[in-house]
C-alpha cells in the first residue's frame, strides 16, 4: 500500500485516481473503500481551508493499492476546475460517499455504546443547546452575567463535544438570482408532504420562505425543522441516486426551489459555487463525524480500563451549568433565564 496522505496532515492538494482502490481509515476505527476509477478525492478539507480562511487538517488516512493510478490536483487548479458542472458534481458526489461511509462508521459505533454513555452524549449536547442559548439571550438582553456563564463553560470540553454532534447536520445555505427561480418555484400548502422516505432521490430542495418538518420512520415529531431561506434540503439522496433517508412535510405554507436532475447543469452553471457551496458543507459534516467517532472511541477505551472509575466528566459539567444558572436566577428574576433553566430541569429529567 502506498500513503496518499495521512490524518492530522495539512491539505496540499486533491486527488485524482485513474485507477485501482483508495482506502480510507479513521484512525482506531473501520475502514472503507474508493475502487470508482477517474474520480477526484481528497478535496474536503481544502473546501473547508478555502471557506474557513486556515489549514484545515485531513481527518481520515488514505492508502492506495500498490497497482492503483492516482496523481495529485494542485490547488489552484482545483479551485478553477470547480466551476465546470462535471468536475463539480464528481467531486461533490465522492465527498458525500465518504460522508455516508462515514456515519455508517459512527452509527455502527453509536450501537455499541453503553446505556451509560448514551446518557453523557446526552448531556454534552444539552450543554451545547443552553450555552449558546445564554449567549443569544446576552446579545438582546445585555445581562453581563449571561456572557460570564457563556464564557466560563463555552471553554469546556463538553460544549466542544455537544457542539461537534450539532455539526453533523450543518446544512448548505444557497440563494438562486431571481431568472433562476421563476421556473423552480413550487408552493406546498401547510400539512402537505414534500417527499415520503424511501422515495427515489431525484431532486434537491431549497428553501425560499416557510417551515418544514423532517420525520423518521413513524415518528409523529419531526426529528428537525428547516426554517433558514437557502437551506438545501436532498443534495445528499440527489448525488448518490439513493431513496430518501426521511419525510419532509410542510408545518406551514413553504415556497421551495425544486431542482431536478435535468435541471441540475443549468442551475450549476449559472451559480459558479454551486457545488462548492454543497461540497464544502458535506466535508465539514464529514469532518465532524470523524471527529465524533474518534471521541466516541476514547470514551470507550477509557471506560474499558480496569482503574476507571466510570466518572462522567458531561455530567458534571451540566449539572454545574444548572447550578450556576439556578443561583443566576435566583440572584436575577430574569424571564428568559427562567426559561433557560426549567429547559435544563426537563432535559435532566429525560436524561435520567
């Protein structure tokens, strides 16, 4: 096998494989395989240093077989070939195989987690929805306490944590110029579905005005709500040609921009970023997953020690968060502080 590049690397250029098989490895995790011949890889991380203005480190390993073909792709060459739809669309494509070989990895590794490390991913992502609830209440409210507590636990491994797991459904924001729109408009009357899951994925979504639900299985709670104009909603099913993962459904009256593959070069080729736009949001999802199964691992090793003392440093963490904004308000008959807190009351309670 020969090292193409290696995780924690800077990204100095994209790949492109003529042929053979690419292996890709998360470290202390399972591996996956590229065998697609003439694709190009590897360009997540330089979208992501590209959008994020700072070298964005590799987070996957990835050797080539001995008789495989590849050769690099130079940066700058890789930020013109972007803008044409075929280089565009495969090199999107193989960031969301990568991206779906990835979560497949991490829900693999989700199954296997202990009750009791379920609970601390809960109350790391907890963590995460309330500090920054603290911060947005600061920003109107002007309470100085708010942005202390902010502060004092934003710097916390279990914020970053929580944060991390948030990440992994970071959505594409797109704007189409108004010629763009008029033929892809379509209006969805409130209640009305969208896609059902399981649908063949021919078409993308994004979302001009509304509120849409997305629904797993038989759920009757939508398991996410999309409410962002610009949020691309389908790219994921559209470049792998797989069936829906989820049912989409009007909680109002929504205004979408319905793009179908037969209107996909169109579209791509008056909207130069298009497909960076989509691939940079997919690479840091796919990042992000990595980083989550990696943390995931470490918190297994750890626990399996046999000097462990199967402490929850995310718990700790909460219930501290509580007791600070508990003392806040008691101090401070803040409203929305109020509201703060009786959310982390209920979230304990579920946890538990």
């Amino acid at each position: 096998m020969k090292t193409v590049f290696k995780s924690g690397e800077a990204p100095g250029s994209a790949f492109f494989l003529e042929k053979g098989k690419v292996i890709f490895m998360i470290p202390g995790a399972e591996s996956f395989e590229l065998t697609t011949a003439n694709v190009i890889f590897g360009a997540g991380e330089v979208f992501l240093t590209w959008k994020d203005g700072f070298s964005v480190v590799r987070s996957l390993t990835a050797e080539a077989a001995d008789d495989a073909v590849f050769k690099p792709i130079p940066v700058e060459n890789l930020r013109m070939q972007i803008k044409h739809y075929n280089v565009g669309f495969n090199i999107a494509r193989q960031i969301a195989l990568e991206l779906r070989d990835c979560n497949r990895v991490l829900q693999r590794t989700m199954d296997s987690m202990s009750s009791r490390q379920r609970r601390s991913h809960e109350y790391a992502k907890v963590v995460a929805d309330i500090v920054d609830s603290l911060l947005g209440t600061w920003k109107e409210k002007r309470f100085p306490s708010l942005k202390t507590i902010h502060d004092e636990f934003a710097g916390s491994l279990t914020y970053k944590y929580g944060v991390s797991f948030r990440n992994l459904a970071s959505k594409t924001v797109i704007k189409l110029d108004g010629e763009q729109l008029g033929s892809l408009l379509r209006t969805y009357p409130a209640g009305s579905c969208v896609c059902q899951q399981g649908d063949e994925g021919d078409e993308l979504y994004i979302l001009e005005s509304g509120e849409l639900g997305i629904y797993v299985g038989e759920n009757e709670k939508p398991v996410a709500m999309i409410n962002q104009p610009g949020e691309v909603i389908g790219e994921m099913s559209l470049l792998l040609r797989e069936p829906r993962s989820a049912r989409m459904k009007a909680e109002t009256e929504c205004v979408l921009s319905v793009i179908r593959k037969d209107d996909l070069k169109s579209v791509a080729e008056a909207q130069p970023s298009f497909f960076l736009d989509i691939g940079t949001t997919l690479a840091r999802r796919m990042h992000q997953s990595a980083e989550v199964i990696q943390e995931l691992l470490a918190t297994k090793a750890a626990d399996a020690r046999p000097d462990c003392l199967i402490e929850d440093p995310h718990k700790d963490t909460f219930v501290a968060l509580e007791k600070r904004i508990a003392q806040e308000r008691h101090d401070h008959d803040l409203p929305a502080l109020k509201e703060i807190h009786e959310r982390l009351r209920k979230a304990r309670i579920a946890i538990v």
